[in-house]
C-alpha cells in the first residue's frame, strides 16, 4: 500500500497576495517559462489543490500504520489508547479515500474494527465468575499488531542477508589447463599413513575357525573304569577334569551314564546332600 500525501496551495488575487510576489533580487529569475525568464509571478497566478501529489512507500496495510502510530507517539502497545489511536487513524484513512477507493477498503475496514473496540470499551463490561478478569476489546487487535511486529522483524532480518543477485554475484573465471597433466607430490609421511590405515582395517576384518573335536565315549567310559579299577569308592568330582573344557566333561559325564546303565558301576549316596561315590559293580564291599 502507498501513502498519498497531499499539498495545495491557492495564491488568489489581492494586495495580500501581491506582498508575498518575490521581486526582482540581482536580476536572477525565479523561474524560466518555455525558456523565457520569469523575475515576477503572475498576479493571476493559480495553483490547483490537486497540483501537488507525493506518493511514499511507507505503510504496507492497516496494521503497519497501526503499528507505525503506537511507535510513533509511543503508546503502550498493550494499553492503547483507542481514542487518539482512532482519531489519528482516521485522518489518514480520509485522505485517501477520495483518492484510491480500492486501496482505502481494506483501511476502511480497519478504521470499523477500531470503533467498534472503542464503542465495546465504553460499554460496561460484562459480567464473569468471580477470580477472572473481564475480557479486554483490545485482546485481539494487540495480539495482531505483536504478531505483525515480529513477522517484520524477521523479515527485515531476512531482507539484511546478502542475497544472489542483489547484493553479490558470482564471479565467473576461465582458467585455460595445461595439455600436460601435473600430478601432486606425494611424501613419506602420507605414505607412511595410508600404509596404516590398511593395516588398521586388515585387523578389522579377522576370520575365526572353528573345529569339531572328535571325543569317544567309549574312550571315555574306558577311561573311568580304569580310574575305578583298583579302588573302593571314588568321589563323582574326582572323574571329572575340568582343566581340559566343557566338550570332555559332557562326553564323561555321558560315559558315567553309560556305564551305570550297563550295570558297570554303582553310584551311591548315605543321604540328601551328602557326597556322591561311585564304584565298580563287581569289586567286593
């Protein structure tokens, strides 16, 4: 939106008029007319109102001049005085009405909002539960204008920021190569740490084989007989090696099995929680 501002001036005929015609200073014209040049006003010189017409680009719409209003005459923008905001809003909106009727629509519509909040606020306001604050007519025209406020902040931020085109261009170079390609030097220390490199990702990918270790139970089932051969009673731990792994222990504990169901040996206990033996099944007692 733009803001016309109007200026008239009337110099109408009269002895008044004539005290205000410059005179003749030095010879020096006060103007050229079709490159003649003028030392005196015409007596019967008229200016039209409408003479004179400066268009600023200042406001962007109702809530910019709004806004523009409170800076200026520093009003609390959370306590706005409606009546001189109102006041001062609406000699703007006059002048440009007759001008621009389709710009002054939307300032128009903005000059109703503001006295029909200034008609609510002269109004007793009404009545709310005990503990609240009656609700405030400017509310949502105050929320409006803060909200307006940042979004043209930021946009000034934005606008700041050098832009392509506007502020910077690229430069552009042409820079003719040479037919002989020119390799970069290479020295012992990069060498030296790609080599590392390699050596640290080889220990990364690491391959770990695994074999199948053959075990018999009927070794193993030998293997406890000749422990027992020769002995009365032998503690169930004292069969059992556990320095040689798991895989051994599971395959004699097997055996021990075998052997107690072949009847080969005789495993006992005196009570619950007492030490278990085992024995051959054919040795004497």
């Amino acid at each position: 939106m733009s803001e016309s501002v109007l200026g008239e001036a009337l110099i109408g005929d009269g002895a008044a008029s004539a005290d205000l015609m410059p005179q003749v200073v030095d010879n020096v014209a006060v103007a050229r007319l079709y490159g003649e040049p003028l030392f005196n006003l015409p007596r019967d010189l008229y200016i039209p109102p409408d003479a004179l017409e400066v268009f600023l680009e200042a406001f962007e719409g109702p809530l910019d001049l709004l806004l523009y209003l409170i800076r200026k005459q520093n009003f609390n923008i959370l306590d706005i005085p409606m009546a001189a905001m109102t006041r001062q809003y609406l000699v703007y909106v006059e002048e440009i009405r007759g001008r621009n009727l389709e710009l002054a629509a939307e300032y128009l519509l903005m000059a109703a909002m503001l006295i029909e909040i200034k008609s609510r606020m002269l109004l007793p306001p009404k009545a709310v539960a005990q503990g609240q604050e009656a609700e405030d007519p400017r509310a949502e025209l105050v929320r409006r204008l803060l909200e307006y406020e940042r979004m043209k902040l930021a946009g000034a931020k934005l606008n700041a920021v050098p832009q392509f085109g506007r502020d910077f261009l690229t430069a552009q170079v042409y820079i003719e190569q040479s037919l002989q390609p020119r390799f970069p030097d290479v020295n012992v220390v990069d060498l030296q740490q790609a080599w590392l490199d390699i050596l640290k990702r080889a220990k990364l990918v690491q391959h770990h084989k695994i074999t199948r270790e053959e075990l018999s139970v009927r070794e193993h089932m030998s293997m406890v007989l000749k422990k027992l051969q020769g002995r009365r009673f032998v503690e169930f731990e004292a069969l059992f090696d556990a320095s040689r792994g798991t895989p051994v222990l599971v395959v004699t504990f097997i055996a021990l099995l075998e052997l107690a169901k072949e009847t080969l040996v005789e495993i006992t206990q005196a009570e619950v929680f007492a030490p278990i033996y085992v024995r051959l099944a054919y040795s004497p007692i």
